[in-house]
C-alpha cells in the first residue's frame, strides 16, 4: 500500500493576500476603485522588480498610504515567512494585480 504526504495546509496570511490582491484587481476591473497617480507609480515601481521581501519592504517605506500599499506590505510579510510552495498562488495575484495597474511595457 502507498500513502502519499497531504498537501501542507494553507499559510492563512498567504490566504489573506490572495484574498486581498484578488479582491482589489476584481474592484479595479469592475471601476469601483480607481488607482491614484501616486498609486500607479508605486505599482510600477514595485513591478520592475522580482517579489521579494526585502523589495516589498522597501516599496512600503516609500508607498503613500492606500489599499494597494496595504496589500504589498501584507505581501511583503508573505514572501518573508510563509514557505514558497504555499505563497505561490498569493504572489501570483500579486503579479495580476501589478500587471493591471501598470502593464508591462
């Protein structure tokens, strides 16, 4: 008989992020909330680079204060303690969430 190891159960400040991040890019696309000048710049800012920690920190000391800066600080806190396999999908809303605030040149 073989057994198989389970799935390690969901981080839930992964799964708050996700939630946060997903949210946010379902408002933006929907037009109930509009990113300020200083938000886009913040979004293009922290897009340029890879979604570390250290670069979420230093984003967040510069970000004026507003929803998109509350979620990259929580994702900042994310890509510093929860594993990489359970961070994953909570990035990767990330990633949305930036790529549509500021597309990609």
């Amino acid at each position: 008989m073989t057994t198989t190891t389970p799935p390690p159960p969901a981080d839930p400040t992964a799964t708050a992020l996700h939630r946060d991040a997903a949210a946010l890019l379902e408002a933006y696309a929907a037009g109930t909330w509009t990113p300020t000048q200083a938000e886009r710049e913040h979004a293009e800012d922290v897009a340029r680079g890879r979604l570390t920690a250290q670069w979420l920190r230093a984003g967040a000391r510069q970000a004026p204060p507003s929803r998109l800066a509350d979620v990259l600080a929580l994702a900042a806190a994310v890509a510093e303690t929860v594993a990489d396999d359970q961070a994953a999908a909570a990035m990767l809303a990330v990633r949305q969430l930036l790529d549509a605030v500021a597309p990609p040149l």
